[in-house]
C-alpha cells in the first residue's frame, strides 16, 4: 500500500494548467512551482520545454516561436548561459566569424540546400514567395519599415488598419536603411568590397555582339568576349613587356 501512495504522489505531480492569461503548462509540479520536466506555452504561442526549477528554465531547454524559429540552450535558474539560434528554414545563427550572405559567397540557405536558380529566376530573397516592398519601405525580414511613421508593421495585408510589429531604436533604424532590401532603386557606384574591376570609357559590345548574329552560336560571342577580359588583357601586356 505504501508503494501504491507513493505511486498516486508521483502520478499526481503530472498536471496542465491553464492560466488566467491565457499561458497553459504541461509537466510536473511539487508543492510550489512548475519543477522537473515541462512544457510551457505563452499566451502568443511561444513554446518553451525542457528542465524547470521553482517555476523557471534551470538546465536544458528550448524555445519555439509560431514562425518557426527556435532556441536551444542552458538555463541557470531562469537565465539563459549558452544558446543556439536556428532560423526557421534550418540555418543556424553563429555569434563568432558570422559569413553567411556575404561576400564571396553570398548565396541564400535555400540555394545551398537547393542549388543556384538559372540567370534570370535569381531569389532575390530567402523566403519565397519574395514579398512586393511599398515605395521608399524597406524589408526587414520581420516586416516592413517605413521611415515616415518610424513602424516595423506586419506582412499581413489588413484593409482596415497597419499591424505594429515593433518600433525600432534610432541605432536599429540606421542598421534597417543601411543593409536591407529597399523599394526601389537607385545607382549606387563603385563598391570597393565586391571587387569590382572598373575602367574609364565607355565598353564597346557592339564589335562583340551583332543584332544579327543567332542564338545558336552565342558560344562565340562570349569566346569572342573573353578575350578582353581584364585578366586575359593584364596576361597579354606581360607577354609584351618579355
């Protein structure tokens, strides 16, 4: 008999409830608080589990967002000591030595996983379908920016009213400006980081491609071409120089 109580003791730690906010947690629980193994699920759907102690994270744990995005780590009494990041399409954040999307290799996740889409269906965005940017906004990934009202608003087309998603810092303004997609277009010149090779005067194409030249034989258009490529001239000077 004694055993079996024991038993009911254990059995009864294993409970759900459901807050007056709305937040529901499934786990167990001692005479206190939520401690032992649990799950925990906000009011907006985001989803915390793992090890809990007197109501908080302690130990291993993980947080999921409704968008997909999740957050492993380790928890010391409520406070997160080691964590990592991963993006909803599977790509994980590093803090240290960070070189994805950038120079040389600027390829999205989804092409590293899928391959490279052929000239003219380039993604323009890693998450498709690419979203249509209203003028002077820019695509901050969690929304769109207009520097008018200085708003983050939801991607969500609602008639009546903007959804707020958040309002960023003046630092975070700055960021948004100086790195994400933008509404339109504009010449930006010389960009010394993607190496560009530049010369003065105009480019001559019409010796190298004829109007009427056919599709069939665009090979020796581009042969033809790279012949006065930058290295191939640079090869030919030297030669000429010996």
């Amino acid at each position: 008999m004694e055993n079996d109580d024991k038993k009911a003791d254990e059995i009864e730690t294993l409970r759900e409830i459901q807050f007056v906010t709305g937040s529901r947690y499934e786990g167990t629980w001692n005479a206190i608080d939520k401690t032992g193994i649990g799950r925990y699920i906000t009011p907006y759907k985001v989803v915390l589990e793992g090890e809990f102690r007197d109501g908080m994270l302690h130990g291993h744990g993980s947080m999921y967002w409704p968008r997909g995005q999740r957050m492993d780590g380790i928890w010391n009494r409520g406070k997160m000591v080691q964590r990592r990041y991963t993006f909803a399409d599977g790509l994980s954040y590093r803090e240290n030595d960070w070189d994805y999307c950038v120079y040389p290799d600027r390829r999205f996740y989804n092409c590293m996983v899928n391959g490279l889409r052929p000239a003219g269906e380039v993604l323009k965005t890693n998450d498709q379908p690419t979203k249509i940017i209203p003028p002077y906004c820019y695509d901050t990934g969690a929304g769109m920016f207009d520097p008018d009202n200085n708003c983050i608003t939801s991607y969500r087309n609602c008639k009546k009213v903007k959804i707020i998603v958040k309002i960023p810092t003046a630092t975070e303004s700055v960021w948004i400006k100086e790195n994400c997609r933008k509404g339109w277009s504009e010449p930006i010149g010389y960009q010394e980081w993607l190496h560009e090779y530049w010369q003065s005067g105009a480019a001559d194409f019409s010796r190298h491609v004829s109007p009427n030249d056919e599709a069939g034989i665009w090979w020796q258009r581009l042969t033809e071409f790279a012949r006065h490529s930058p290295a191939d001239m640079m090869n030919k000077s030297r030669l000429d120089y010996i």
